[in-house]
C-alpha cells in the first residue's frame, strides 16, 4: 500500500477516535444502568435496598404472632374442641353401624343377625361408649359463654356454637333416643324362632333402624363441623 494512503487512513482514524470513545462510554453506562435496574427487580432502589438494609428493624414482624396464639386461651375454647372431638367421633361409630356392619349382618341369617345385634345393644352400653356418644352437648357450656360474653366473641363464633349444640341434641341425641333405642329394645323381645321376629328383623330393623342409624351420623359430622367453625372464629371478636 503506498505510503500515502497509510498516512491518509491513520489521520482518518485518529480524527474519529474521540467520536468512537465517547460511544464506547456511552454504552458502557446503558449496561451499568440496565445491570442496576434487574438486580432491583424494575424498580429504583439499590440492591441491597431490595433485598433488606441491615439496619432495617423487622421485630415488629415477630410481635404479630406470639406464644399463646399456639395453645388454647380459655377453658370455653378446651371444650368446644373437646365437643368438637366427641362429635366427630360419634358420627364416625354411626358411620360404622349403616355402612359396614349392619349391611353384614343383613347377609346373615335372621337368626344369626338378631343374636350378633342384640349382644352388640348390650356390650356397649357402657360409660366410655356414653361419654363418647353423648358428650358432644358440653358444646352448651361455651355456647353460653359466648351469648353471655357477646361484646368479647363474634356473631359467626356465637351462631356457629349454637347451631352445633342444637343440631346435636335434636338430630343425635333425641333420634337416639326416640327412635332406635325403641326399636333395639323392640329386637331384644322379638322370638327369634317366629316367623313374627324373623319379619321384624327383616322389614323393620334392618330398613328404619338404620335409616335414623344414618340420619343422625349425619346430624352429628355436620355438628363436629359448625363446633370447628365457632372454635376458628371464637378469639375473632
């Protein structure tokens, strides 16, 4: 390349090299610029803004959630959780009953079926069976607690807890007692060899005995529920 040219060309580039360093740091502030933006997520404060001040004070967090919010308060809410264990567990033995034990015994024999049924009518007839079975009412106690004490619990906590103790005791515990009480003390007299006590059995007990089985399994779940609502809502005031 001749001489000239050469010369020529370097004076060229030299004359441009201010207009190409003032590019190159221009660039090189757009990328600083877009790097501190995405370590903030888009917005305008600095990393470590974003991603807390050392010197920031976050107690005020931990003071939201404190020990006793861990454990039971008061004696209502023990037994409106003890009520809402009896509940469910009642409607869990009646579950039993309509689903698999009684449809068992129906492939049985008459004969057979009355015998298995009226042991199992005497056998649990017991204190542990009655506390479980019956126990669900204590729900009373902080129901009246709470309509008396209104201003220091919530509307929903309060009709929660009565609902629950009323469904209990009108649809558990009176069917139980209005309606297969009778019929089991009914299959206790029945004479197994007649033809009469065969009938019973099969056209009565078997069919409306544990139609009002299943009716209260349900009216006591739906209790355990309502119970579990009111003990949610009970420091919610």
């Amino acid at each position: 390349m001749p001489k000239h040219l050469s010369e020529h060309n370097q004076q060229h580039l030299t004359a441009k090299s201010p207009l190409i360093s003032r590019r190159k740091r221009s660039s090189s502030n757009v990328l600083k610029k877009e790097r501190t933006t995405s370590m903030g997520y888009g917005s305008t404060a600095s990393p470590s803004e974003g991603l807390g001040s050392p010197g920031k004070d976050y107690s005020a967090l931990d003071d939201q959630t404190s020990g006793k919010d861990w454990f039971l308060e008061s004696p209502a809410e023990t037994v409106m959780l003890i009520s809402v264990i009896l509940n469910a567990m009642a409607a869990g033995i009646i579950f039993i009953f309509s689903n698999t034990i009684m449809p068992t015994l129906a492939t049985c024999d008459p004969e057979v079926g009355i015998f298995v049924m009226n042991t199992i009518n005497t056998i649990i007839v017991n204190p542990l069976f009655a506390f479980i079975f019956f126990g669900g009412l204590i729900s009373a106690y902080p129901t009246g607690v709470m309509w008396k004490r209104s201003d220091e619990f919530s509307a929903p906590a309060r009709y929660y807890a009565l609902a629950s103790t009323l469904i209990y005791f009108f649809g558990q515990f009176l069917v139980t007692l209005t309606q297969n009480v009778p019929r089991n003390d009914s299959l206790q007299a029945v004479d197994v060899q007649a033809e009469d006590g065969i009938n019973y059995w099969t056209e009565e007990y078997l069919k409306s005995w544990v139609a009002w089985n299943t009716a209260r399994g349900i009216f006591a779940l739906v209790s355990s529920i309502l119970g579990a609502m009111s003990l949610v809502l009970m420091r919610k005031s």
